[in-house]
C-alpha cells in the first residue's frame, strides 16, 4: 500500500519488531514502552501549552489593533473637523490596514483555537490508551511465558504506537501552524515598529516611504467612501463646524 | 475494518464498504492526478464524510491497529500529491 498510511504503519512496526529482537526481558520491554509513552504525553502536554502561548499573544496583538483602529478613525474625524482632508485621508487609509490586519489576526487566533481544542482531545485520546496499555502490560507480566509475552507485547505496542504517531503527527502539523502565525504576529509587531499605527501627530509633513507603501496597500475606494460619510456625518451633526461637537459614537459601527 | 483519520481517530466500518471506500480513494486520486485542487476538496471531503458517517468511534480503550490511515482533514492540495499517487491509499478488495 503507497501513500503515508502504508508508511505509517510500516514504521511504527520495524520500530516495535527491532525493539522486541532486543529485549531479553519482555516485562522490561513493556515497563520501558510504557515510560516512552508517559514521555510521549508529557510533549505534547508542552505543545498545547505552546498553542497557548501563540494564540493569547495574537490576541494580544489584536486588542493593540483594535485600539490603534478607533485612535486613527477619531483622528480622521478630528483631521476633517479642522479641514485638514489630506490629513484626514492618511488616517482613513493606516486604519484600512490595521482594519485588515485586525481580520486576519482574528482568523488566525480562531484557527488556533481549533488547533488547542484538536490537540487536547489527542491528548485524552493518547492518555486513555496509555492507561489501557498499562493495564494490559500488568496482564501479560503476570500470566504469559516470555515466548508468548513478545507476541502479546507485538498486539499492544502496534495499537498504542499508531495512536503515538497520530499524536505526534497532529503535534507537528500544529507546531508548523503556530510557527506560521507567530512569524505573522511578528510582521505586525514590525509594522507597529515602522510607525504605520502610531499616532498621527508624530507624523511629518511630507509623505514618507510609508505612506507610499500604504497608498499601494489599502483600498483607495474604500477610504474615498469613509471620507465622504465623515464628510456628510460632520455636515449634519455640527452646523457651526465646531469639532467640539464631533459625533463620535459612530466608531464602533464602523469597525 | 477500521480505518483511521490522522489527528481524528479512528472508526469501525463494516467490511462490505471496503470497494465503495476504495471508489472514493480513487475519486481522491483522479483529482489530484489531473492536478484539479477544487475536484480533489471536494473528493477528499466525500471520502471523510464517508467514512465519518458510516463509521462508528472506535474504543478508545481497545489498543487496535488501523487497516487503512487517511490524512488528516486539513490536508493540503500540495500534500495530497504526495498520499495520493497510483492506487491511492485504500487499495482493491482482495
């Protein structure tokens, strides 16, 4: 059988076949594959709390955003309030981006999720058959020969050595998500380095290589949209022009 | 039979779904031999959903070897070209 399921089980039975051409004991064989195995649990008890880790500093990282996303829609607001629309349209546009940022951080802290909920039920599952591999183990010390132990050992280990390499398959494909999000939590740490969220008033009059980067990543249209609702909000909620009575409940909605 | 899905767990299906089960591995196979990513989603899906549905959990207390393993559900396209290859991985009936 080709494919990852004929590999699979082709590893997992030279492992136990070349373990049990060693062992002289079988009762050592099988107190030895027990403490693999309790070692086997013990990692990925270590890789759920690594999930942990990653998702609780992404969500970290989006609380960040969200707030740098209401900061720059009142600093929009406050930018047009005072005529300033040039101002007003680099706002709109870094809070198009972390608005994009924020969904893609929250996809991924919703995917992380899943990655914990799967490991942990792996986890129980392993778990269980490690306590059923424990018990048959006492079994087979007690009431087989050395001759027929190996081939009860051979039954056991099979079972409880494909659930291992589940395990530790799930395990990998989780370490490689975690690694994958933590490199684009980074990415945004970065962002938030170059100053693209920071606050408008550190900005200089000239138009930065950031803003030109910014130009080319947001949606033009979509800050063209935002600046005319401001535009028509500001209109009708304050006649004098006075920003002081900017309507600033709005923001939310919007987000 | 009991076939396991990797990272899922594994099922107990009734040995007469042996062929059909093989159909759909083929179906898997087809798709990503003609290189069609949306065909083999589809296909790998059907094949889970079958096993899923006409399965039943196995014991997890019993400590059995699977006769078949399947990838697990997140499986990628690019993946899937290095599984799905020739007879698949459920091969004929005997």
């Amino acid at each position: 059988m080709p494919g990852m399921g004929g590999r699979m089980s082709t590893v997992i039975k030279a492992k136990i076949s070349k373990l049990l051409d060693r062992a002289e004991d079988p009762a050592e064989t099988l107190d030895y594959s027990y403490q693999r195995q309790l070692e086997s649990l013990q990692n990925v008890k270590k890789g759920i709390a690594d999930v942990v880790t990653a998702k609780k500093r992404l969500q970290m990282q989006s609380q960040k955003l969200e707030q740098s996303v209401v900061k720059l829609d009142t600093q929009a607001r406050q930018a047009l309030g005072q005529g300033n629309e040039e101002l007003a349209r680099v706002a709109l546009e870094r809070k198009n981006v972390a608005q994009t940022e924020l969904q893609s951080l929250d996809q991924q802290v919703t995917e992380l999720e899943a990655q914990q909920q799967k490991l942990t039920e792996s986890e129980q599952r392993l778990r269980q058959k490690i306590e059923a591999f424990r018990t048959k183990k006492e079994v087979i010390k007690a009431q087989y020969s050395a001759a027929e132990a190996q081939v009860r050992i051979s039954e056991a280990a099979t079972g409880v050595g494909e659930e291992m390499a589940d395990v530790g398959l799930a395990m990998q494909r989780a370490t490689d998500k975690t690694e994958q999000m933590r490199a684009r939590a980074d990415a945004v740490s970065e962002l938030e380095a170059a100053g693209t969220f920071e606050d408008l008033t550190a900005l200089g009059s000239g138009q930065d290589d950031i803003d030109r980067q910014l130009h080319q990543l947001s949606s033009q249209s979509q800050v063209d949209d935002e600046l005319s609702r401001m535009k028509a909000e500001l209109g009708a909620g304050s006649g004098s022009g006075d920003p002081g009575q900017l309507p600033a409940g709005e923001e939310g909605k919007q987000a | 039979m009991i076939v396991r899905i990797s990272a899922e767990g594994q099922y107990d299906l009734a040995d007469s779904l042996h062929e059909r089960l093989n159909d759909l591995d083929d179906a898997v196979v087809a798709a990503v031999e003609a290189a069609d990513e949306a065909a083999f989603h589809a296909a790998f899906e059907e094949l889970l959903r079958f096993v899923r549905s006409e399965g039943r959990r196995h014991d997890g207390d019993d400590l059995a070897e699977s006769d078949f393993i399947l990838p697990p559900a997140d499986l990628s396209f690019q993946e899937a070209g290095e599984d799905f290859t020739g007879e698949g991985l459920i091969p004929e009936p005997a």
